[in-house]
C-alpha cells in the first residue's frame, strides 16, 4: 500500500491503481473537476498509475493547463467525430486554425460541403462517443515507426513535423481506433468532454467550447467579422506561400530560403501599412489614429512605420501614448490583491486627455505631459503642440479602442486600429499555436533584453496581462476601422535563440515550471534561424533588439 496526501488527507492506496480512481473519490457532478494531477510537483496524467508514496495536488478545468487540457481533448473528440461523420476517405484537410472568441474555427476542404445538418451531425456523434465514455490512450512509439504510421494515414504534416525532432519517441493518442499527436496533456476517457457545440461557419466549423473561468458554461458564439477576416487572409498568404506548418517553415530554413521569406513578408507588412496611411489620407477629416493591441503586439514600431508612410503623403504625424496621462501614483486604483491595476481605464485622467485633444482640435496651442514612471508624477516640460492643416496624432494606449477614453472628439476625427500579433502558423493540422503564446515569448525577450526581468518573473504577471486584455482591449477591437496582423510566419525560429536560456534558467522547484517546459517543448519544433537579417525596423526587433526606432 501507498500513502498518497491529498487536500491536507492522507490515505493508502494500492499501488499500481489510477490517478484516476484517486482523485474522483469525493467529486460528486462532473464540470470542474480535476483532470490532471502534479504528483510530487511533476505533472501526471489521470490514466498513469500510483508508484509510491506521494503528495497529490489537483489541477481543475478551471486551471490553466486544466482548460488547455479540456480545449486539446474536445478537438481531438471532434476530429474523430468529424472523420466518422464525413469519412476519412472524403476529407482532405481538417485544419484547427483559430480561435474567435471562446470558439476554435476549424478549417475544412474536401468532397463535402459544409453545413448546419453536418454539423450538427458531427456533434450528435460527438456525444454518442462522450456517452460511451471512450478512453484516451497515450502509447509511446519509436520515432521511426510513429512517422511511419502518420504517413501510412495521410497526415503529412506530422510526418514532416517529426523530421526534425531529435527525441527517439514519441507519443501518440489513441481515441476508438484512431490515431493522432498532440501537443500536450490530455483527459483520460470522453466522459470528461461534456460541454461544447459544433456550428458551421464560412468555409468550417466553429468547436465552441467553455471559458476557463466557467467550465460548465457556454457562452453563445459571437461571430467577430473583421477579426476572421484579418486571420483568414493572413492565413491565405501564408498558404499561397506553401507555410502552413512549423514543419513547412524548417522545410525553408534548410532549403537556404529564409532571407528571401524574411524580406518578402516584411514588404508585405509595409504594404499593409502604406495602405492604412492611404486609408487615413482618403477620409480627409481624421485628426486622431488611436491604435491600441494586447500586449507585445508591435504597437511602438508599428506606430513609427504608420508615420513614415503617412509622412510620405504630406501629412505630419505627432507621435502621444495615452500612459503619459496615467493619474499620479496615489490616484491610481487598486486590483483586488491590492496592487496597483495600471491596466483600467481609471488609471488614466481620461478628463484631462479629453480636455487636451478637444484644445488642440480647436487650434489652440496645449503643453503635454510625460510620466515619470520612477516617481509615478506626471509631469510638463514644455512638450507643446499646435495642431496645422496637415498635422495629425499618432495616438498608442491599451484603451484607444474604447470610445469612453476620448468621449468629446468627434467620431469622424477618429481613426482607430487594432493590431495584434495573431499567429496563423500550426505546429500541424491540429495542433495550433496559440497568438497568446507567441505574444508571451516576445515580452519574455523584450523584458529581459530592455528591464533586466527574468522569464519566471514574465510568466508570474502574464495571467494579469491576460485579464487586463480581456477587460479593456478585446471587448472593443470589432469596433476599430482596421485591423493589422503584426505577427511575421518566421519570428518565432528567430526569438527560440533568445527565449530558451531564458526558460531554462526556470528550476523544477519553481511554480513556472510547468509554463517554462511547455514553451521549451514548443520551441523544439522550430529550427533556429539567425536575426543577423532582418531588417531594423521589422516589428520583430521590438523585442529581440537592434531597431533603428526607439523602442
């Protein structure tokens, strides 16, 4: 017998029994349950068997990595139901390729059409299997004969994956005959996978499927036009250029077309961007651009290129950050652990913003401030500003989307932007890479590189960030003129080089661990590539360093 603690509970188990049948002990409904467990601080599968003595702590769906966890199993129930639905005989590509909302919009091509009756088909069969409660079974296969498999079963894009892991094995899930990989944990059996709704959208289907902080309840999908549209066509460049997978990124780091890649998709941004300053021009009564983005979206240098181009059609673009009108350090409002919450719009004096830009719309003359960040005082030093005929501001700040930041200027003298780096490379077919990912690893690199800030240090704040962005950014992006996609299908080979010693300076005994071999593993996938060439004033150097902009 072993003695495993559990919730301050010790108790012996036989050795040898689940994970599983530990930790169920006790849970009455299913919804947030545990469905991964850290046993002796290293994280364990429900299906993997009791080996000692242990200390045993739960990770709910509600977790991070419990949810991730949930989202992974409940599109690999869909992929399965999707194929005995449709037959894999009549599918061409089942493609995972993004999420809008709290739904994931799954590609799909082949002799078929999609629709409302098959989707609701491939749900129907959906919960027959999670009725049946199925198990998920994890087998470990020698790379060679894994690969092997994957090519046996048309799945291309693992097998071209797999060419350039180095590990020996590999593991593959296993659902009612059907074989797949995964990138990352996954629930023991279907039984665990009770909430979602399979709908058709555009050319797929959306998997919608709980939030994290409500796993037993759906929130009806919301279709976000603009921002699938934005992911779309950047997803359609991309496979113009045959890069829909890591696997098809390396294929062009070692055929030597990397440098060509890089210069092609940076003058595909710049033409965006010359588009946009266009835009503004045509309108002929914009006095304001108000750019706002989560996080390590780019939006410094992208601030600086949108002035260049709209330099180049004679206007004259006054750069303003919405955080030099932060109130003073005692006026900002407190978050409920009682930290400072710099991220609502109350931390901004948005009265005096206001009073400020209607002045100079006016034709007056107006004294800016700065904020001194050490002190946390705001500050004037003479920065003044008279709006001409063509002078026109370039405004940057989280809330610059949300029309309760600039109340009394005129719509029509507003022009607002969202820009954000939305990734649209998979790691494969099914196995997507999240946009909040490639995001974390930016601001891991641009921290340590400008704020001498460690990656446990990133990741501890990065949950905080995250609530900020869902609070003050994304309830209004679909309200912005345009949207600009930031990311570049090559940036993350080239910031692997920079963030791994960051993550491996991350120890076991540390809580951010888990985050920290999570994004190890990812970063595997890619072969690295040198920044030596990119140019400096790509976005990409924001974070890795050497841009001619002051960032």
């Amino acid at each position: 017998m072993c003695i495993v603690t559990m919730d301050g509970v010790q108790k012996e188990y036989p050795q040898g029994i689940t994970y599983e049948e530990i930790v169920r002990e006790g849970e009455s409904e299913p919804g947030d349950e545990a469905v991964l467990v850290r046993v002796n601080g290293k994280v364990r599968e429900l299906c993997k068997h009791l080996e000692g003595d242990c200390i045993i702590e739960k990770i709910r769906r509600s977790d991070t990595m419990g949810h991730k966890t949930y989202v992974r199993s409940a599109i690999f129930l869909f992929v399965k139901a999707a194929t005995d639905t449709i037959g894999a005989e009549h599918i061409e590509e089942l493609k995972v390729e993004f999420a809008i909302g709290k739904g994931y919009y799954i590609s799909a091509r082949g002799d078929f059409t999609p629709s409302e009756e098959l989707a609701g088909r491939i749900e129907k069969r959906m919960r027959e299997m999670t009725e049946a409660k199925l198990p998920i079974v994890k087998q470990t296969y020698p790379s060679a004969e894994a690969v092997a498999m994957f090519a046996e079963n048309g799945m291309s894009d693992k097998e071209k994956l797999f060419r350039y892991r180095r590990s020996s094995s590999i593991n593959v899930y296993t659902l009612d005959g059907y074989h797949d990989y995964y990138y990352g944990y996954m629930m023991p059996n279907t039984d665990y996978i009770r909430y979602y709704e399979v709908l058709c959208h555009e050319n797929g289907f959306i998997l919608n499927l709980p939030d994290m902080g409500n796993p037993k309840e759906l929130v009806p999908f919301a279709p976000q036009k603009k921002l699938f549209d934005t992911l779309v066509e950047s997803g359609r460049w991309s496979h113009l250029f045959g890069l829909d997978t890591i696997g098809d990124l390396n294929d062009q780091i070692c055929y030597g077309n990397i440098s060509d890649l890089i210069l092609v998709q940076e003058a595909q941004q710049e033409r965006r961007i010359g588009e946009i300053a266009q835009e503004i021009v045509k309108r002929g009564n914009v006095k304001f651009v108000m750019i706002a983005g989560p996080s390590s979206s780019g939006k410094t240098t992208f601030s600086h290129r949108l002035s260049i181009q709209l330099r180049t059609l004679g206007m004259n673009p006054h750069p303003i950050g919405v955080d030099d009108y932060f109130v003073n350090r005692e006026k900002t409002p407190l978050d409920e652990n009682g930290d400072y919450n710099f991220e609502c719009l109350e931390a901004i004096d948005v009265e005096q913003f206001n009073k400020d830009m209607t002045r100079l719309l006016a034709g007056e003359t107006v004294e800016l401030p700065s904020f001194n960040f050490k002190t946390g005082q705001r500050e004037y030093k003479g920065n003044y500003k008279t709006l001409g005929e063509d002078d026109i501001l370039v405004i940057e700040g989280i809330h610059c989307l949300n029309d309760k930041l600039s109340y009394t200027l005129p719509t029509e003298s507003k022009y607002k932007i969202y820009i954000s780096a939305l990734t649209t490379l998979n790691i494969d077919e099914h196995n997507r890479i999240p946009t909040t990912d490639g995001r974390l690893l930016r601001r891991m690199v641009r921290d340590a590189r400008t704020r001498g800030a460690t990656a446990k240090r990133t990741i501890q704040m990065w949950q905080s960030v995250r609530r900020g962005e869902e609070e003050n950014i994304f309830p209004y992006q679909e309200s912005a003129d345009t949207m600009f996609n930031s990311a570049l299908i090559y940036e993350l080979a080239v910031i692997k080089q920079f963030a791994e010693p960051l993550l491996f300076s991350i120890r076991p005994e540390e809580p951010e661990y888990d985050e920290a071999k999570r994004l190890l593993k990812f970063l595997g996938y890619f072969l690295g590539i040198t920044s030596e060439k990119l140019p400096n004033n790509s976005i990409v150097r924001e974070f890795v360093g050497g841009s001619c902009f002051p960032v």
